[in-house]
C-alpha cells in the first residue's frame, strides 16, 4: 500500500479533502508550505496523523479563506483556519500566526504523503514545533507530541539542538 493510500485510509478520506484543499490552493496561485506533523513527516520516519497544518503567504490568506467557505465547512480559531468536509475525518489546519509568514519563502518541495509539496525549512518546522510546545494554551496531549516531534527531528539532525532552549532539552530526557 502506498503512503497516501495508507493516510487516507487512516484518515476516512473518502471525500478527498487534502486533494480538493490543494487544488483550491493552487487554483488561486496561492504560497503555501507544510508545517507541523506532516512537516516533520518530510524530514523524517513518518508518523501518522490527522491533521495537516499549513502557512499560507499572508496577502493571500484572506482571499482564500473567502474561496475556502465556498466550498468547505471553515472555522475561524484566534491562531487558525480548520477546514473540513463531511466524509473525512482529516483536519486541515491553515495558520495564521504572522510567525510563520516567512516559513513560505524558505520552503523547498519535499515528499508528503506520496505528494510533491512545498515543505517549510527543517530549521522552521523546528521552530513551529518549539512554539507550540511552548504554549501553555494548548492541550497537554499536543504539547507531548510535539516534544516527540523536536525529538524526532533532533535524530535527524543533532545539529539542530543547540536551537532547542535548555528547558525544552530536559523535557525529552
């Protein structure tokens, strides 16, 4: 079984959200990288998951929420866009934190369950990940995924610890 057939069967994908979501995307010319989960997935073994996390350019976030309503059910949160339809259990999660925005401009196409797609750098993907173990806000449960993603990435490239803050170091021992 390939990658992509395995996540949308994970997934309950039958109504091909993530291929209608980048289709959208790249009908409108929209900037975008791979963030979070599916970011580190890029640089990494895989790890499956239900979510698929986004930054989009910023000048062309609100536009394409606009297009994004129009043909999907889209809640607006202080820090995201979620983006779903019925028939799939896939969360497609659009940033919005300004943080990101740059993240775009330095994103490189990498394999992404079995898709060509433009991923956010290593050293960004790392950083998302350290924000958001950080953030006291959320849920304790993602902030332990994401100590297991810094983990995972830090495998891959032991180079990037000495960008991991001391606290978050004693967190993966």
């Amino acid at each position: 079984m390939l990658a992509r057939e395995y996540w949308k069967a994970v997934t309950v994908d039958r109504s091909d959200l993530l291929e209608q979501f980048l289709a959208v995307l790249r009908e409108r010319g929209t900037r975008f990288c791979v963030i979070g989960g599916q970011g580190v997935n890029a640089y990494t073994d895989p790890v499956v998951s239900l979510d698929f996390d986004v930054i989009v350019a910023l000048p062309d976030l609100a536009p394409l929420e606009e297009a994004l309503r129009a043909r999907f059910t889209v809640e607006r949160f202080p820090h995201s866009l979620n983006v779903s339809l019925a028939g799939s259990d896939l969360r497609v999660q659009v940033q919005t934190d300004s943080r990101y925005a740059p993240f775009v401009d330095r994103a490189t196409e990498r394999d992404v369950l079995g898709l060509r797609l433009p991923v956010a750098a290593i050293d960004d993907v790392l950083q998302g990940k350290l924000w958001a173990a950080e953030d006291p806000t959320r849920r304790a449960s993602k902030r332990q995924k994401d100590l297991a993603d810094i983990a995972r990435l830090l495998e891959q490239r032991p180079d990037l610890r000495g960008r991991v803050p001391p606290v978050i170091l004693q967190r993966l021992i």
